[in-house]
C-alpha cells in the first residue's frame, strides 16, 4: 500500500502539524481545571475554540505542505477524544449534563479502542478518518461550549443551552453511526488482509 493511499506523506515526526498537536494535547488539562476550579467557563471556550482553531491549522499546514504523518494520524483524533472527555466530565461533574450522556460517548471510544488490536493483526495501526466521524467530532466541539455558556443566569444563556443541546444529541448519534461504519470498515480489512500482513497502517 503505498504512502498515498494511506494519506501520509511522510515518516517524520518532528513536523509543524505534530507540533500543534502536541501542544492542543497541552490545553487539555488546563481545559479541565477552568471548568472544575474556578469555573471560568469564558476561559474554557476561549481553550475550546483555540483548540478548534489550531485543530483546523494543523490539518491544512499537513495537507499544503505534505506533512501528513502517520503520528499526526494518532495524534490529531487522541487531542479530538480527550477534549471531549475533559469537557464531558467537566460538565457532568457539575450536574449540567447527565451521566447517561457521558456513558454513551466513552462506551463509543472504548468500541474503537477495541478494534486496534483486532487490526494490527491484519499490520494496522489505525483507520483512515471518516468524514462522518469528523462531522460528529465537529457537532460535539460545538455543542458543549455551548452548553457550559448556557450555565450562565443571563436570558440569553438560554438560545446557548439550547443550541448546545441541539449540537450534542446531533452529534452523539452523527458518533455512534460513524462507528458502526468503522466497525464495518475493520470487518472488511480483516477479511481482505491475510493475518499479520506488515501493512502500512489504516
């Protein structure tokens, strides 16, 4: 399989893209403590949507300057993962959204995590990104910021909740269905590849 067709363009590690994300993976606590702390839920937006920005940055400096490695492609889903987590948890700790919701979106990520060692049977390490699963990533970014900012006693905390609350049903199920297209992808994989094929990663 060649780098193309597995949509890296390069086996280093030290690129600008990986760089970035190293450093949204650095904001994660910092997110978690503004929201549990000193519940300054402005600040924890402002990470959030550096964190968004810096998610779309590192994405187009890898595709304009053919920096796509296969480190970026763990590394710029893990930061995604764990800032929903920290946020999630932040949120249900503080009684705003309920723990059923909490449940439901680790339970998807604890699927995936279990295909990993399904695949590398088959020489994958990961699978390629579907446009789905980033729209699903993209509504739950949205939607829980939106929902900390509904906190407030302000009328117009109100249009925020229920946004926000629009964004993460959306988005929970937009998560669930790309997963089940992942499982699907992983069954294919597993059935087209001999057992342990040295591929070149999902």
């Amino acid at each position: 399989m060649t780098r193309r067709a597995t949509g890296v363009d390069t086996d280093r590690k030290f690129t600008v893209p990986n760089a970035l994300s190293a450093l949204r993976l650095c904001g994660v606590p910092l997110l978690l403590w503004l929201i549990l702390g000193p519940q300054a839920d402005v600040l924890a937006v402002v990470v959030l949507a550096l964190s968004g920005i810096t998610d779309w940055l590192d994405g187009w400096i890898a595709r304009r300057w053919h920096q796509r490695s296969r480190l970026g492609q763990v590394l710029d889903p893990l930061a995604d993962r764990l800032y929903i987590l920290a946020t999630i948890l932040g949120l249900a700790l503080r009684d705003l959204i309920p723990w059923w919701l909490v449940l439901a979106l680790v339970a998807r990520d604890l699927l995936m995590a279990a295909l990993v060692p399904l695949l590398r049977t088959r020489g994958y390490t990961t699978l390629p990104v579907h446009f789905l699963g980033k729209a699903a990533t993209f509504c739950l970014l949205y939607a829980f910021p939106l929902i900390l900012l509904g906190a407030a006693p302000e009328p117009w905390a109100v249009v925020a909740r229920v946004l926000g609350w629009a964004f993460a049903l959306w988005g929970t199920g937009l998560y669930w269905y790309a997963a089940l297209l992942y499982v699907h992808q992983a069954y294919a994989l597993v059935r087209s590849a001999p057992r342990g094929r040295a591929g070149d990663g999902g």
